[in-house]
C-alpha cells in the first residue's frame, strides 16, 4: 500500500501517496483521483524512484478548485511547483500516462530546472492526436459517439459507482490490443478514479488549445517517451513526433500494446521504466 500524506503549500493543502526510494519523481494525471492502493502505471517507478503520485487540485482531499481555469495545465504546473517546494525538493523528474504525459511535457516547457527527466506514455504534444481518425476521439472513428456519450455522463455527480465503473471498463475495452489482458487488469489493487469535472475541463477548453511541439525543441532535460504500436488514444505517430522533437528524447516502442503497455507488456515496461534511471 501506498502511504497517505498531506501537503501545506502557499497554494493550498495537496492530497499525495508516497512509496520507494530514491530519485524523487512525481506521477499525476489532469482528472484521476488516487488512494492507497496506487496506480498500475505508477507503481514499476517506485522500484527505482521514490514516487509522489498527486491528487491534483479538485481531486480527493486536495484544496479544491474556486475557478474554472483552476482545471488548467498551467494552474497545475504551478500546483506541483508549490508541492515540489513544500516538500524540500530542488529537483525532481516527472512521470505522466495520456494526459499526465502532456502535462509532463507542458511542466518541462515551463519549469525545465525544476525537473531532472521527463517520462511520458501514450501521449502527444498537440490537440492533432484527436483529429487523427485512428484516435477514438476522432469524430471520423466510429468508437467516438459513445466516447462522447461516456465522457458526458461521468459529469453526472449521481452517476453511481457501478456504473461508473462499467463505463470505465468500456472505455478501457476499446484500447487493449489484447481484450483479455483488460480483465487481469481489475484483479489487482489500483486506483485512478475518472474526475468528471476536470475531463470536462480538459476535452472543451485546455485540450482545444493544447500544442506544445515548438518549445519542446528547446527542452534539454533527458525525456524518455514510450508508447504502444496499436495506441487508440493517442496513435503511436505522435510519440514519434515527440520523441523528434525533444532534443535528447530516447522511443521506446511497445509492438503488443494499445494505450496501456504496463498492462500489455509488463516485463518490457518494467524493462523501460529501468532505463529511465
């Protein structure tokens, strides 16, 4: 299990699960709630890292949001920036799945001296991955009229939690390159609870004017991008992309995986998140 910590900052009080030793790095997502159990993707860093995996601001037991911008990537950034702080650390590197690898790139964009790497998986540096029509968000993809219905109801605050979890698992459904590698998945301790209010934010406001790929060529911190063959998400060209972008950026392909090779291809992410360090 992962230890439960709350954070003062000049920004507010911050939620945070903390496990492992070594090199701090900080692993979040814009609109997943976490809890002592961890995160799949989370929990191969804390083998390596000493991991803070963060309830952002909205989220859990962490200060909550007054404003609609406070949703925002770089509300967000200067959030992690005042954790970062309170915590003591000069530098620390930052870890991000999907959303969480833009915000890791967006981090580095703005703060490059307050990180050490960045890691990023099954992400993009622009709003371009969802008009690519092999993204399930792609209003051309025939997934994306009930992604759009799903997205909507989790900002139901009734929704209830079986039901919630049902669309979880079809969302999830339509990206594994291997359908029965998703029902392992839901036997293990985890966490990552979709936070309607923050995904509304993200899909109709910051991911509309979200496009980071010119500053990233000025980003000279190492940055390790990793990415499954089959991404439905984010399809594999825009790790590409990334990884031409970044001046020193190392790709690491997952050739068995959709969007979430921790899952698919265990061994070999275990193998990657290794060579991080």
């Amino acid at each position: 299990m992962w230890k439960k910590r709350m954070v003062d900052t000049i920004r507010g009080t911050f939620e945070l699960f903390e496990k492992g030793e070594g090199e701090p790095l900080v692993i979040t997502h814009l609109y997943s709630e976490y809890n002592e159990r961890g995160n799949a993707f989370a929990n191969p860093f804390t083998n390596h890292y000493k991991v803070y995996l963060i309830n952002v601001r909205g989220v859990g037991n962490s200060v909550q949001a007054t404003e609609q911008d406070d949703f925002s990537m770089n509300t967000t950034v200067q959030d992690l920036e005042a954790i970062r702080q309170a915590l003591g650390l000069h530098r620390w590197a930052m870890a991000g799945h999907s959303t969480g690898g833009m915000l890791a790139l967006k981090y580095a964009v703005l703060a490059q001296d307050s990180l050490t790497k960045i890691i990023a998986t099954g992400s993009a540096a622009s709003i371009e991955y969802a008009a690519d029509v092999e993204s399930i968000y792609c209003h051309q993809n025939p997934n994306f009229n009930r992604i759009r219905e799903i997205m909507n109801l989790f900002n139901e605050p009734d929704l209830p939690v079986e039901e919630r979890q049902r669309l979880s698992q079809e969302w999830a459904l339509m990206s594994f390159y291997n359908k029965e590698n998703l029902h392992k998945t839901y036997a293990r301790p985890n966490s990552g609870k979709t936070v309607g209010a923050r995904l509304d934010y993200f899909r109709k406001v910051d991911c509309q004017k979200f496009d980071v790929r010119e500053q990233l060529k000025s980003v000279q911190i190492p940055a390790f991008i990793s990415a499954g063959l089959h991404d439905a998400q984010c399809p594999y060209r825009f790790s590409m992309e990334m990884a031409e972008l970044l001046p020193t950026a190392q790709l690491t392909t997952f050739n068995y995986s959709n969007h979430y090779p921790f899952f698919e291809e265990e061994e070999r992410f275990e193998e990657f998140v290794a060579s991080t360090c």
